[in-house]
C-alpha cells in the first residue's frame, strides 16, 4: 500500500479500508413527502452526501492540478534521478484522480473517455519511472506522449477549475445528478465537456496495467438474476438483523450495477449500503462510529468480521491482517482455494469495537475477482524458497498465497514474514520459478500499520 501525501486523502484510507461513499442515493429528494421529521432527516442526508461529493469534486481539482505542476517540471529536466520523482509524483496524482473520479456520481460516454486517460496516465508514467530506475531513459516517442499529455491536462485543469465556480453558486450535484428522460444528469453532461471541449487524449501504448484489458475488466463473481430493489433489501436486512429502518436510495450502474439504502440500526448508527442487482450482494458499507470506549476485544471483533463476510457469500474466508486503532478494528480478509490465500479477492471490513456492529465493507475485489482458479502449486519447496531470502532476515511465518503483480499478473508465490532491524518485511517468491517477486515493508504512521 502506498503512504498518502496529503492529510485530506488519510481520512479516505485506513489500513488499507477503502469504502466507497460515492454513488449513492441520488433520489433522496423524493422519499421526503410525510412528516416534518422525515423531511428534515432527508434534508441532513442530503446535505452530508453533497458535502461528500463536493470534497472529492475539490480533491479531483487539486490532483489535476499537481499533476499539470509536475509534467510542467517534468518536461523541464534532465536529471533522470529527479525525472523519476516527478514521474512518481504524476503516478501518484493520477491514483489520487481515480478515486475522486470513482466517488462522483458520473456517467457517459465521454466520461468513459477520461476515466480512461487517467487511469492510463497512471500505469504509463509509472512504466517510465521504472524504466529510468533500470538504467533506461526518456525515448523521443517517450517526451511527445507527455507532451501530450501535459496539453489533455492543461485543457481538463482550466475545465475544471470553471465548474468550481459554478460549485461556489450553489450548484449541487445531487440535484445535477438525476436522469432526465432516462438521460444522464447534467453534472455527468457538464463533466463531459472536458473531451467535447476538443480535448485530445494522446494514445500511451505500454504493455502496463491499465491495457485495454484491464480498463475493460469484466466482473467475474457474479452469477444469478437480477433481483429487484425490494428482493435486494430483503437480503440487505437478513444480513443487517439489529435494522431499525431503511430507505432505498436509488441505483447505480457501471462496472456493478446497484441499489443503493440508507440503514439506520437500533444502536442509532447511519450506514450507507450498496448491493449488486445481480443475486442481492452487498458490495460495500458505509459509516462512521466516533467511539470513547469499547466492550468487545479484537478476538470477538474478529469473529464479527469473519461472520459477516460468511453471510455475504464469502466462504473459507481467513483473516490476512488487522489492525485495532481508534477503538475501532480494520480486517483484511481473503477467501482460500486449495490452502492458497487469494489475495486479489480481498475483502476489507471495519468493526466497531463499542456496539460491536460493522460500519464498513468493500467486497468490490472480491466480486470482481473470484473465480474457481486453475492454480498450479508444483515447483519449489518452502525451504527451497527460503534460500532466495537474504540471511540477514529472521524468518517468522511463511504459506502460499495468489500475489496480485504489475501488470494484471496473478502468481502463486511462498510468503515470507520477516524482521530485520526491528521491522517487518512481508518477501513474495514465486512457487514456480523461485524469482524474488515482491517485498513490502510495514510502516507504522499516525493511521495505523501500512504496506508500502
């Protein structure tokens, strides 16, 4: 996992628990009509979800921005040791604009087009970091792709900084956000006109993650029927058993299709809920808990994880990491086939350790990824493996896992649990040929345990 640069970006991620809050309940607005309470209630949804909107509008802009900065210096130098850290930098900007991206309520064609062009600014930029840090350099064809790109950049930076002005105007982007005659909203139209306003989105051809085939990634865990909103709901409240009342809050299509509710539990807690349409998941939870005390210990804690991973089809499920902070637990969790933990069909689950309730979910990986897999676990022994590890580490666990690579690999490799020098090391070496794959670091910071 990667440290975020900025302290508004920390408030999206802990341990690695991103719950998407985008998306959700566009037709608050309409459930309103009845009492006075309920319309004021409504009114404080709304305007939550807005604010929400509006910071990840505001987060988008400023990524763009120091991504425009950054190419501006990038184009400038000849240092290849600093042409790798703005590359970096730029990597890093683009990762930042994927998540403000995916937590607006956009949709369309030519919205397809810059999700596209920032999620392959990602992986090219990092294509070329790493070339420059084998001891390779910038190509002609190289410098005219960014030049470009810095051009596209530049267009969408002075687009999006004139709609900021429309969002100091009371523009709101729920209401801007509803279809008109089955039509996307004008937020979605407005966006838009970042590629109709002749912006150029040059082609960055790279063997890299973000390929066509895996822009295009199709949804693998998926299998059944499409339910509808009142048989999802069903579902959501055999799963949810202490719901007090739920609000269905419109739905959602892209790479899932959803409904999307609003649950108040009987502890009083307000949690947002997304489920697939096809066979009535629940892809991701919602809420927040500011919590003094606790009564439950992380072993009770881990037991709630688990059960509530196993009630939303998750089956074998281990926990893989955890992480107890704020009187609140954070969960890695993984599926195994064969012994193997698979760890591109993570789950990530957030417990409140005082009412013992789960107030965040993301099984977006999981339902994108699971399948039965044809997993080939011959080649090197575990001791065969170890002789690949520098003997300088301490060795204190190690099993086979499914590594998620660069480059939309997936690997069976022996995982190592080191320390060396009062750290922990996490060493991937592949099961077949016995490369040295991957090595993350734990790193402690003010939000917890990260892998970086």
């Amino acid at each position: 996992m990667e440290e975020k640069r900025k302290d508004k970006k920390r408030t999206k991620t802990i341990v690695g628990l991103v719950i998407a809050t985008s998306i959700l309940g566009t037709t608050a607005l309409g459930l309103g009509i009845g009492l006075a309470a309920s319309q004021n209630e409504l009114k404080q949804s709304h305007i939550q979800l807005e604010n929400i909107y509006k910071r990840n509008y505001y987060d988008l802009v400023d990524s763009v921005n120091t991504a425009d900065t950054n190419i501006s210096k990038l184009m400038a130098a000849t240092d290849k040791k600093y042409q790798a850290k703005m590359l970096r930098e730029v990597s890093q900007s683009a990762k930042e604009m994927q998540d403000s991206i995916a937590s607006l309520p956009l949709e369309g064609d030519n919205v397809l087009q810059s999700v596209r062009f920032v999620n392959q600014m990602s992986g090219y930029t990092q294509t070329l970091e790493d070339k420059i840090n084998q001891g390779g350099g910038l190509s002609d064809q190289d410098v005219q792709t960014l030049a470009q790109m810095h051009d596209t950049l530049s267009q969408m930076k002075q687009h999006l900084n004139k709609m900021s002005y429309q969002m100091f105007e009371d523009y709101d982007i729920i209401e801007k956000s509803m279809k008109q005659n089955g039509k996307s909203g004008q937020f979605s139209g407005d966006f838009s006109q970042i590629k109709t306003d002749g912006t150029d989105y040059p082609t960055m051809i790279y063997d890299g993650p973000f390929s066509d085939s895996v822009v295009n990634q199709k949804v693998k865990g998926l299998s059944g029927k499409i339910l509808s909103s009142e048989e999802v709901l069903k579902k959501v409240k055999e799963v949810f058993k202490n719901e007090k009342q739920a609000r269905y809050q419109g739905q959602a299509d892209g790479r899932f299709s959803t409904y999307n509710f609003e649950l108040t539990t009987f502890d009083n807690q307000l949690l947002y809920v997304q489920a697939t349409k096809q066979g009535g998941h629940i892809l991701t939870v919602s809420g927040n808990a500011q919590t003094q005390t606790k009564t439950i210990d992380i072993e009770n804690a881990k037991k709630i994880a688990l059960n509530f991973a196993q009630a939303n089809g998750v089956e074998d499920g281990q926990i893989v990491w955890f992480q107890e902070l704020d009187n609140q637990a954070y969960f890695n969790i993984t599926p195994t086939q064969n012994s193997v933990v698979l760890y591109p069909d993570l789950i990530k689950v957030k417990v409140d350790m005082n009412k013992g309730d789960v107030i965040g979910y993301d099984a977006i990986s999981y339902w994108t990824n699971h399948t039965d897999r044809n997993l080939d676990l011959t080649g090197i022994s575990s001791q065969e493996a170890q002789q690949k590890i520098d003997k300088s580490f301490e060795i204190k666990n190690h099993r086979v896992v499914l590594s998620p690579l660069d480059f939309n690999r997936e690997v069976v490799c022996w995982e190592f649990e080191c320390a060396r020098d009062g750290a922990t090391y996490y060493i991937y070496i592949n099961h077949k040929t016995g490369q040295e794959e991957n090595i993350l670091k734990v790193v402690e910071t003010e939000d917890g345990s990260k892998l970086m």
